[in-house]
C-alpha cells in the first residue's frame, strides 16, 4: 500500500469533505493503533513465555530470541508514521494527474470544509438521471445581487444591503434563506440589536470556492466604504459592520451601484 491509494480509500468511504489535517491524522491514527496492537501482542507472547517457564524475569526472556522474538510493524507502515499534511496535499495532486491521464469522470477537489470527490461537470446530465425531481434552478438577478453583497460584506444588517440595494430586500432574504445559501449569524451591537447575515456552507459549494477570500476581486470589494443606511426608529435599523483598525479607514465612499454588477462576477 501507499499514501496515495489509502487517501483515495478514505475520501471513497467518507460522506464528507476531509481536510488535508483531518487526512494526515487518520493515516497517524491507523499507525498508532497498529502499533498499540502489536505490543499488546508482543506482550501477551510474552506473558505465556514467562508462564510456561515460570520466571518472573521478562528482561531476560526478551533476550533470549529463541524463547521470544517481537513481531515488528510492516516497513511500508511504519513509514507513514509522520504523514504530514504537505504529503497529503501532494498524494492528492498524484491521484488527480492520475484520473486526467486515464480520462476519469471525477477528480477529488478542496471546498470550504475539505477534500471530496467530485464528478467532472461534463458528466452533469448524465449524473443528474438519478435525481429527477431535483432540476437546478438559477438564481434571479436580484438574489444574486443581494447574495453578492452578503458574500462580500458577511456579516451584514439587512438595512446596510438595502442602502447598497436602494430597494427593499426582504424577499430576496427570504428566497435565499429557503434555498440555504445565507444564514443568520446573530445580532448586531446596534440600536435595535438588527440581524446579521452571513453565507452556508452550501454557498461555497454552490459557487464552486473554499472561502470569501477566493471570490473576484476580493480584497478590494471587501473593504471599499458602503453608504451609510438612514435611521430607521419604526424597523430594523442597522448598517454594515465597519472596516477593521488595520485597513485604511480614508478610503472613498463606494457609490450606491458599486455591487450592481457583483452578481455576475462570482459566477464567473
């Protein structure tokens, strides 16, 4: 056996995605087990030893290599002992070259939550067969502008999307909150204490990405200044988080339509 093929068994066996430390201390976990094994072993053989001769000496069995010889771990097992994520990371890009040079219909890929094997796109229609009351639906523009905004600016008060929006978001929320893409990630420490919403784990499978940080430019969309939403005294009031000390507080204020187009960026 190699590491290749035991990671390509345990993600086979697994129903759910698997980090490449969580892969690392299974294989770990295994050569400690078999270890563990093999002394109770050894020392059960020993123990029959020292009854059998009725000695109470167990240095002096263990020297004696006619009356007691340890069993040892296999070589190819032993050397899996320090399994590292590196190694991991490295055996799965092995395995991955392996299934494009073969021409296989998946490949084993890394999602927010981990590595998982998954069926290439090509063979979409072909694997959707064995669900025929599941039919992919798309998301209108509107969701996916109200999404992009979360997924940009997570976690957000509904009113600091709708001062981007310039429009109501409450049926956008909803629809999004049924199909599980966003969540409520708690309260905001503001008048009225408004909720906060954040994107799923479903969300990050759905587009295909481990984190926030991978989505299109990133790095800038999630630290421009959005406008201020008005105080609102008769509803949820809230408005979006502000930039962390370490970013630049001076930076211009986006205008109203920054996000207008941020839905079909992710999807690209």
């Amino acid at each position: 056996m190699n590491l290749t093929a035991i990671i390509e068994a345990i993600l086979v066996a697994s129903e759910q995605p698997l980090s490449s430390s969580e892969l690392a201390r299974l294989v770990r976990a295994r050569v400690a087990e078999a270890e563990e094994a093999l002394q109770v072993e050894n020392e059960d053989a020993l123990a029959v030893i020292a009854k059998n001769k009725k000695s109470s000496d167990p240095e002096a069995l263990a020297e004696d290599s006619e009356a007691f010889n340890p069993v040892a771990l296999p070589v190819w097992l032993s050397e899996l002992a320090p399994t590292s994520q590196n190694q991991v990371i490295k055996a799965i890009a092995e395995l991955n070259q392996g299934y494009a040079a073969n021409g296989r219909s998946f490949s084993i890929i890394e999602r927010s939550k981990g590595w998982k094997i998954y069926t290439n796109p090509d063979y979409a229609d072909f694997v959707r067969q064995l669900f025929p009351g599941q039919k992919p639906q798309r998301l209108s523009g509107p969701a996916m502008e109200t999404l992009a905004i979360i997924a940009y600016r997570q976690p957000i008060t509904k009113a600091a999307m709708e001062a981007v929006r310039g429009v109501s978001c409450d049926g956008m929320l909803q629809k999004l909150l049924d199909r599980e893409l966003i969540c409520i990630g708690g309260r905001a420490e503001l008048p009225g204490r408004p909720l906060l919403y954040e994107t799923t784990e479903l969300f990050f499978e759905y587009f295909g990405i481990k984190s926030v940080n991978d989505l299109p430019n990133a790095s800038e969309l999630r630290t421009v200044k959005l406008p201020e939403p008005e105080p609102q005294p008769e509803t949820e009031a809230g408005h979006a988080l502000p930039v962390s000390e370490s970013e630049d507080s001076s930076a211009d204020s986006a205008p109203a339509n920054e996000f207008e187009n941020l839905g079909s960026i992710i999807t690209k």
